[in-house]
C-alpha cells in the first residue's frame, strides 16, 4: 500500500508500496516543542467505520484534532495511521492498496478502536502499540524498555559510504555497537558486515533485554554479543582493537529533553538526555574509544543538532561529516591514529570525564582503506544506491 512521503528527520511511510520508518531523535509535528497537553477527548463513534479507508481517514482527523506529535514512527499522520492501523489487522505494510476498501468485521473493530485510543487518548507511540518498528528493512521488537529505532547510520550502510571507509565488508572483524538499545544498529552491523563479530553495549538491564530477544529472533546469538556496561567500563577491549567503533548515543540537551511532548516521553530518558549540552557520553565514549581501536580503526557517532558543538569542542580531531540525502550531516568519522594523538598529547576533549550516577551511553592485517583528511567531501552514494530517504527507511 502506498503512502505519501516527505522529509522528515526521522522516517516516514510512503506511497501504495511500502511503508518507510522514521530516524532522527528530535520530534515533529504541531506539539514537538509542547509539555503534557490537555487530556484527549474520547473518540468519536467509530461504529459506522466499515473499511481500512474509512478508519484511516477518522485516524488522521483524530491525530489532527488531538495535535499529536510525529517523528518516532513517521513525519505525517497519514503515514502513521497506516503504519498504525495495518500492523494492528497484523497485514503486511506492503499490502495491495485493494486491502484500503476490504470490509472489516467486528472483532478488526474493536481492535482498531482499542489500539487508536492508545495512540490518540493515551498518546502512546504507535511503535508500542503494536510491539514493533522497522529499520533498513528488517522488523525488531520494542517498548518502553528502549527508544524506538531510528537512525541516519542505516542510510550510510546501505549507500556503501561506511564501506568507502572501513574497506570491504568482508574485511571487517571486530565491531562494537554503543547505547545499543533494542540491538537493531548491532543487529545491521552483523548483517552488513559477514564476518565480523559484533560487540552490543548498554546499561540498561532492560534495553538488553529487548536487545536479546531481536538477536535471537535474527538468528545471530553467535556473533552479536551483548554487555552490560557504560560505555567501555565493564567491556575489556579486543585483542587487535575494534575496527568499528559505531554509537548513536544519548545526545539531546537535558532542557531539550524536559520539554519533550509527551509520546517522547514514553521512551528511557537515558536513551535521550545527553547531559547539559547533549555531549556528556560523547566525550567520555572517545575517551575510552583510543585504546580500543585497531591501528586503521574507526569511530562513528550519530550526533543530531550537535555539529557546531562538536566542531568547537573536537575539531582537532579531524571529524569527517558523511553526506546525508536531507542534507542533515549529522553523522562524522574519526580515524585512530588522530584520536591516539589526541590522547598522547592529553587533549582536552579527551579528558576523563566523571561518570554522573544513573547516567549511560542510553583487526589488524586487513587492507588499508584511503580515508578522507579532515574537511574532505566524501563522495555521496549513485543515485541507485541511496536506498533511504533521510529520515525513512524502507521495510518489508
């Protein structure tokens, strides 16, 4: 079934084929900006509601009357609703657009109803809801153990723009997934990568846990490896050092995070708040990051807005901005030996930095890929191979 797109930081379903999922973490919408709203007014009768068509039009009314906020599923209320309404029949988001004028009997009512006035009354995500969200094409469980899975990395795997850095995907051994969360990135990483083993980090007890039910439901117990840390603390490094360092961190401002409207506020905090200026775990992951890397190694971080902060504060560092189709740029590389410099000549920026109690992150021999210098353009993927649109994500 086809859905209408447009930009959005995060994903959004499109057209009568396939529905696209969301990415980055700040919200959109008419309450993106809003604390705790009016409770919502009850829904309308929904008893003359006979078809998928006729209830995603009452959906995208009820999103507009109760000003919900976008962006964890995808950037517009038709998008969602459909998203919404079609995993809640459990019919594929890929159905034939013939599915919109199917009749519906009564107990598809009552289920649509139930799982609308979650969403629209109880401004639940409409990720948990229905128990589940997408990204670069694959399904993972989640709920409010853990942030719903959006991220510009999948773009860059999927383009081929991390491969123009780390060397063949096949060359690639050691990887390790910071603030993992739902293990969705470690989950890509493992497919993206055959032959590396993938180490899968957060602190939170219960994100693990939803962790460990995606890496089995994706058959790779073998090679995804979960731990309990923060950060690096609790995880000894590998041998030849990590060839892979990938975070999409914590990184929003905590007063950004206080006034989050409230469908953000489901999700962990600790898989938000970044601290006073969002840069909290950032500096102490590459802190920890120079020791553990291989010789040729590298650091990729999902900063958000945090570019010029990150320019101020690790310019010397070398960041290396990749491309993003929406011209975000939110991702930047740092190679090991710029930041083993760092580290020798005791930058600032690499400086430890004390742990704040209760807070989270939320091989050697292989061939030398040529990296950019700093300030460099790396090449934005051919056409065919951008297969993300900024802030969407196809699914199946």
């Amino acid at each position: 079934m086809a859905t209408r797109s447009s930009p959005s930081r995060r994903a959004s379903p499109r057209g009568a084929t396939a529905v696209k999922r969301t990415r980055t973490r700040p919200p959109t919408g008419s309450a993106a900006a809003s604390g705790p709203g009016a409770p919502a007014a009850p829904l309308a009768p929904t008893g003359q509601l006979a078809t998928l068509r006729a209830w995603l039009a009452f959906a995208e009314r009820a999103y507009a009357d109760a000003g919900l906020a976008l962006g964890q599923v995808a950037s517009t209320a038709h998008d969602e609703a459909l998203f919404l309404l079609l995993r809640l029949l459990g019919w594929p988001l890929d159905s034939d657009a013939s599915v919109l004028d199917q009749r519906l009997d009564p107990a598809q009512r009552i289920t649509l109803r139930q799982g609308l006035e979650r969403r629209v009354r109880d401004r639940v995500p409409a990720a948990y809801v229905v128990g589940q969200a997408w990204l670069g094409g694959l399904r993972f469980h989640v709920d409010e153990r853990v942030i719903i899975p959006r991220s510009y990395f999948v773009e860059h795997l999927l383009s081929g723009q991390l491969e123009l850095l780390t060397g063949p995907a096949r060359s690639v051994r050691r990887v390790v997934d910071v603030c993992t969360g739902s293990g969705c990135l470690a989950i890509l990483l493992a497919r993206h990568f055959p032959r590396a083993t993938v180490d899968a980090i957060d602190l939170s007890p219960g994100a693990l846990e939803v962790a460990a039910l995606n890496v089995r439901a994706h058959g790779l117990d073998r090679r995804v490896r979960l731990h309990r840390s923060d950060v690096f603390a609790a995880v000894p490094a590998p041998a030849d050092g990590y060839d892979l360092i990938l975070s999409n961190p914590p990184y929003e401002p905590s007063a950004v995070c206080d006034r989050l409207p409230e469908e953000f506020r489901h999700e962990p905090r600790l898989a938000l708040d970044g601290g006073r200026d969002g840069l909290d775990i950032i500096r102490r992951l590459l802190r920890e990051a120079a020791p553990r890397l291989a010789p040729r190694g590298l650091v990729a971080l999902e900063v958000g807005g945090l570019r010029a902060a990150m320019e101020h504060e690790f310019g010397h560092l070398g960041l290396l901005w990749l491309p993003s189709e929406d011209g975000s740029d939110c991702v930047c590389v740092i190679r090991a030996d710029r930041l083993r410099a760092a580290a020798s000549a005791g930058a600032t920026a690499l400086k430890a930095v004390a742990a704040k109690p209760g807070r989270s992150q939320t091989s050697a021999g292989r061939p030398a890929p040529a990296l950019p210098e700093a300030g460099a353009k790396v090449p934005a993927p051919p056409a065919r191979a951008r297969l993300v649109k900024r802030g969407r994500s196809s699914t199946a």
